[in-house]
C-alpha cells in the first residue's frame, strides 16, 4: 500500500488579506505541536492545503485526527494515500486498491473527481477521472457511477505528488486563532470562564488569560488548575499565556474596609480594573468573563452593571444567554469539565458574604470605592508583581 497521509483543509476566505500567510504558518505550527510530539510526523504546506506526511511509523487516523480537526480554522481532514507514481496506469491500480480498502470490499455508488494543480500533468482533471473512473467500473465488481448523488467520491488530486481520498472529516470550524483581534480573559479555575474563553478563541480572538488568587488562602494546586485548564485551551489555539495575580493584599484591603454584603462587587472591580492593565500591556481590545445572566448574587443586571462600570474597554460575556447545563455540557465537550471540577478553592469564595447585595447601586459602590485610598496603590502592585505562564 502506498503511504497514509492526512490532508488537512483551511478556511481560505477568513484568511485573505496581508496576514494569510502568518495564520497558515500559525496552523502548521499548532498541528506541529499537537501531533508532532515524538517527531515521528511532519507538514507539508501545499497550495491550499497542509498534509501530515510519516517519518515512518503510519499514521494513526484514528488518534490523530481529533488533534488536528480541533484547532480553530481548520474546516476539515482528509484521511488519505500518496502516490509518487503518477503515471496514470499506476493511479488507476493504487485507486482501485484504495477504494476496496475503504469500502471493505462492498460494492457502491461513485464517481472519481480529479483536482490537477501540476499543469504539466498530460491529461487534464476532466480525462484523469473518466480513466481511472472506467478503470474502477471494469474491475470493481457491483460499483455503479453516478455523477449527481454517488455514496462514495474517489477524489484525486494532482500536485507534487498525487493524492487519493475518500472522506471529508469535519472539524470544530471557529475562525483562525488571531484573525479577529486580541482579548484578555479572567479565568477562575471553574466551569464557567474556560468555556468563555475558549468560545472566543473559536472566533479568532487571540486570547490571554489572568487568574488571581490569594495565597495562603488559596493554594498552589488551585493555581495548577487553572494552568492545566490553559493547557487545554492551548491545544485549539496552538499556545496560551496565562497571567496569574496575587490578590491578597487587594482582598483583605477590602474585606476590612467596604460592607460585607458587597465585597464581591468590589473584588471584581478590582479584577476588571487589573485585567485591563494587562489589555493595555498585550495590546488587547476587550475583555472576556464567564458571566451568566442570574447565575449567581452579583451576575444580576445590577451587579453586572456596577461591576462592568469600571471597564473602559469592552467585555464579552459569551454564556450570559446560557443556562447552566449548556454550559457543563460544553465544557464536557471541550475538555476542561472534569479539571474544572477539581475542588480546590476559588478566591471568590473565601471571605464570600452570608447575604450577598444582588441589587447593588453603582451611584453607591462608585461613592464608598472613591474613599478607598489604597486600592490603586494596590492593584498597581499587583499588576507589577504578576507571574507570566506560556502554556
Ligand atoms: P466560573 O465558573 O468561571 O468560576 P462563576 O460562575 O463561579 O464563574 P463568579 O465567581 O461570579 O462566577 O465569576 C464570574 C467571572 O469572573 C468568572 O467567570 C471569571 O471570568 C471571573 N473570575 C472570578 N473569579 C476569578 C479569579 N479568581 N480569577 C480570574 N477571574 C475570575
Ligand atoms: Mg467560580
């Protein structure tokens, strides 16, 4: 048999413009790091398509194409043979073989359609097909061509080398990582902000994260969590940095000098505050959070509102629309459900209030936050002293 490859398949319109060849080059690089971890496997760029080729070792299909059909932007893989004879006698033998291999033998409805990028080939796409098609009829017992509808289509194409497949294998679409601007988003360590974040990457926002945190209070293995949970987002963007902020000084700050009923109101506005500082140093032009309309006390209209009063710079809540159980269910889907379960504590919940305000006034908030001399003071520290993680 000749050798397996896998042709992969890109969103070409997304990526007109001066930076196409910045996002093919991005694709190559998150295939390379998704599959290419014992450089047994390689990519090979072609015009319009990118093709994992062997070192050796064949490919295995069935692990390798959710790693790559997972990446944003890409639309889909083909798993499927090269030929380096090209001459058409031997397309004809290796596309009947490889057509029996795939159908296991069975007989089915089909039609050959040849793609020919190498002018020089001599005979055009149009004569390859009706060859190799005929030649597949005559020595395939029980196929029937049919050119509308057929259940099975023996694509051919035409390049350096020649390529055969059968089946497109859809991947989880999204636009490619980068091409719709940059975005910093807080990240909890829970359900909820790692399915924000990653439905924005799809987009092709290029995302960063910040998680803050408390230590003592919260430990080094709450920190780990939301690392791993970056891990993984890093395998559809292709790389991920993480900013991590110590709060603690913010937090008790403000645990001693503003109402208890409203501490969490004040402690995300000074999260927003930070992660702005971060957008301004990343050049980025939004900020994203894994808020959900009435989910929790301070996620009502009123307490989005007074916390969102801060922010210069957008912010996208992807799940405000979302019940819960769509969101688990996409977390599930994308990976991040059993990590962000791990039950380690969450700054939030630390000095969290008996009755939390779920109307607060942001006249009100605004009034006692303008006496709170310290806070910039604070939050400046902590911006200044963050760790940088590259996931
Ligand atoms: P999640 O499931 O994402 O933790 P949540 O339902 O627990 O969200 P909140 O605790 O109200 O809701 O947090 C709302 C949003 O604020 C989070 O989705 C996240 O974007 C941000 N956030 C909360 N805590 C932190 C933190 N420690 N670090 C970074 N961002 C945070
Ligand atoms: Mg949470």
């Amino acid at each position: 048999m000749e050798e397996r490859v896998l042709l992969v398949k890109y969103g070409e319109i997304a990526m007109r413009g001066n930076n196409r060849q910045l996002f093919v080059k991005r694709l190559v690089d998150t295939i390379r790091k998704n599959i290419d971890s014992d450089g047994d496997f390689y990519v090979v760029r072609e015009q319009g398509r990118l093709i994992v080729e062997s070192r050796g070792s064949e490919i295995n299909f069935d692990t390798m194409i959710p790693k790559i059909n997972r990446i944003f932007g890409i639309l889909g893989v083909c798993p499927g043979i090269k030929v380096k004879d090209q001459d058409i006698e031997n397309l004809k033998r290796v596309s009947l073989e490889f057509l029996k291999e795939n159908l296991n033998g069975k007989a089915d409805t089909f039609k050959v359609v040849t793609k020919r990028s190498n002018k020089k080939y001599p005979l055009t796409s149009n004569e390859i097909s009706a060859e190799v098609g005929g030649y597949i009829f005559d020595n395939y017992e029980g196929m029937k061509v049919d050119l509308h509808s057929p259940n099975t289509t023996l694509y051919i194409e035409i390049r350096n080398d020649a390529y055969i497949y059968t089946d497109f294998i859809e991947g989880c679409g999204g636009l490619p990582y980068g091409s719709s601007g940059k975005a910093v988003s807080l990240i909890s360590g829970g359900i909820d902000s790692p399915v924000a974040t990653w439905m924005m990457a799809k987009r092709g926002v290029e995302v960063s994260g910040v998680y803050f945190h408390s230590p003592p209070y919260t430990g080094e293995r709450a920190k780990e969590k939301v690392k791993d949970l970056a891990g993984i987002i890093s395998m559809y963007t292709g790389g991920f940095k993480l900013y991590v902020v110590k709060f603690t000084e913010v937090q008790l700050y403000l645990l001693e000098n503003v109402p208890e009923d409203k501490l969490t109101i004040f402690l995300k506005r000074a999260m927003m505050r930070t992660a702005e500082k971060i957008a301004a140093k990343e050049h980025a032009d939004g900020l994203i959070t894994g808020e959900s309309a009435g989910q929790v006390a301070s996620q009502t209209m009123q307490g989005i509102n007074a916390i969102n009063a801060v922010c210069t710079i957008p912010v996208m809540r992807p799940l405000c629309g979302m019940d819960k159980q769509e969101i688990v269910d996409k977390a599930r889907k994308i990976g991040t459900f059993e990590t962000s379960i791990l039950p380690y504590e969450d700054c939030c919940t630390i000095f969290v209030a008996k009755h939390p305000e779920t109307r607060p006034k942001t006249s009100v908030i605004n009034k006692i936050e303008s006496k709170l001399e310290k806070l910039d003071e604070l939050i400046e520290k902590a911006f200044e002293e963050m760790e940088l993680y590259e996931l």
